[in-house]
C-alpha cells in the first residue's frame, strides 16, 4: 500500500489498480486501523461510512476475537473497547484470509500486548519480523499461519519509514500505544495529516515536527488513556 493516493505497502499491491480500488483501499486501511483502536479505547466509539469489505469484516471479527463488544448497524458500527492495554486471548485461531491490511496492523497492536494468538491467513507473518526487536514472539510461522506473543514491556525506539508507507506508520503507531515512553518515527518528506488525525481522535498524542533536513518525525507517548471517539471515514481521509 503513494502517500496521498494509496498506501505504500506490497499487502495492498493489487489493490491499486484503478481510483476508485486505490481510494477504497485507503479507506478500508483507515476504517480498519480505527476499528483496532476502538477496541483497545474505553467506552462505546462509532465508525460510520467504512465499506463493507474483507479487511473491515476481518477487522470487526477481530475486535470480538479479542474481547470488544461489536454492534452492527445500517452503516454504523459500534464498538464497546476494553481500555488501553487490555486484550483478552482469543478462544481460537484469528482467521484474516483475504485481509491482508488487517494482518499488518493487528500484528502490530498485538506486538505490544502479553497475549498468545494464532492468526491465519496468507501473508499473516509478513510483518512480524519488524518487531522481534521490541520482544515480540514468534512461536510458529509459515506463509499462511503464524503464533504470536506480544512483550509485556516493550522498549520504546525510533523507526525509519520510507516516504508514503501508510501500513507501516500505521501498524507501528498501533505498537506504540501500548508501548511505555516516547515512540519516534522518521521519514523523509511530508506526514500524511491523516495518521495523526486519527490517533488524536482517540486523546493519542501524536505530535508531528519537522526535522530540518527534508523530513519529520512523529512522535506518541505510550499507555496512555484513549477514549471512545466518533468516527466519519469519508470525513477522516479527505486530504
């Protein structure tokens, strides 16, 4: 899944092949990303106007798998969450076949979280590498299957991302909501304002500054408080 058309990652390579598959991909990443947050926010958050596609229905299976309580409505779903830092060990295997978005981002959530999990799918273990250096376990891969532990005391660090990496900044910033101290992110160009936007919708700080040699650095300080929040996709992801 470029910056402002399509998010910058190979899980959503086929995705981008027309506008409206470019545009719709990039929703989902977003509608996808607040429904993870939803879970892990105190209180009964809203998402409305995110499409009904795989990546959001894994989404939502997901946030249940873990604990949330999840109420579906004519375009509106409502999201009970269970606080920061909590996510409870889901009762089987986490099935994301087809949703290779939400593969991304919940590894990075899960990276943060002291929970066992086995999630399936292809590509599902495409991004666990990225974070064996904050403790995450990694207790049986394949293609198409991989067993997951979280650190229950990941270091905070800085992070690298290429320009236009949507996934990554995103499934990062999902690992360092759990994360204590200050998680750093530099990349070369301008932020996408919608990452940011996002997580302050939640009470996340996430602050973003320039670093004086063509690139910035976004920052968040970790376990704290998020709160249940509204959420309009079409409204979040207009540039």
């Amino acid at each position: 899944m470029s910056q402002q058309a399509e998010p910058g990652n190979e899980a959503a390579a086929g995705a981008g092949s027309s506008r409206l598959s470019a545009s719709r991909t990039v929703d989902d990443l977003f509608a996808v990303a607040a429904l993870l947050l939803m879970a892990v926010a105190t209180g009964r958050s809203r998402l409305s106007g995110a499409h009904p596609s795989k990546e959001v229905k894994a989404a939502v299976a997901a946030a249940r798998a873990f604990g949330a309580t999840v109420e579906l409505a004519p375009d509106v779903i409502i999201v009970s969450g269970l606080g920061t830092g909590v996510l409870l060990e889901p009762v089987q295997p986490v099935d994301l076949s087809g949703a290779p978005l939400t593969a991304a981002l919940l590894t990075g959530l899960l990276s943060s979280h002291d929970v066992p999990v086995t999630l399936m799918g292809e590509g599902v273990a495409d991004l666990s590498d990225l974070f064996l250096p904050i403790g995450l376990q990694v207790e049986a891969k394949s293609h198409a299957r991989v067993s997951l532990r979280g650190s229950n005391m990941p270091p905070p660090r800085e992070w690298q991302v290429e320009v236009g990496d949507l996934v990554k900044v995103l499934t990062i910033l999902l690992s360092a909501v759990n994360t204590p101290g200050l998680t750093g992110i530099a990349q070369e160009g301008r932020c996408d304002p919608r990452i940011a936007r996002l997580f302050q919708r939640f009470g996340a700080g996430v602050a973003v500054a320039e670093t004086g040699q063509g690139g910035v650095m976004l920052s968040i300080t970790g376990r704290q408080p998020l709160t249940a929040s509204l959420i309009e996709i079409t409204a979040l992801v207009a540039v």
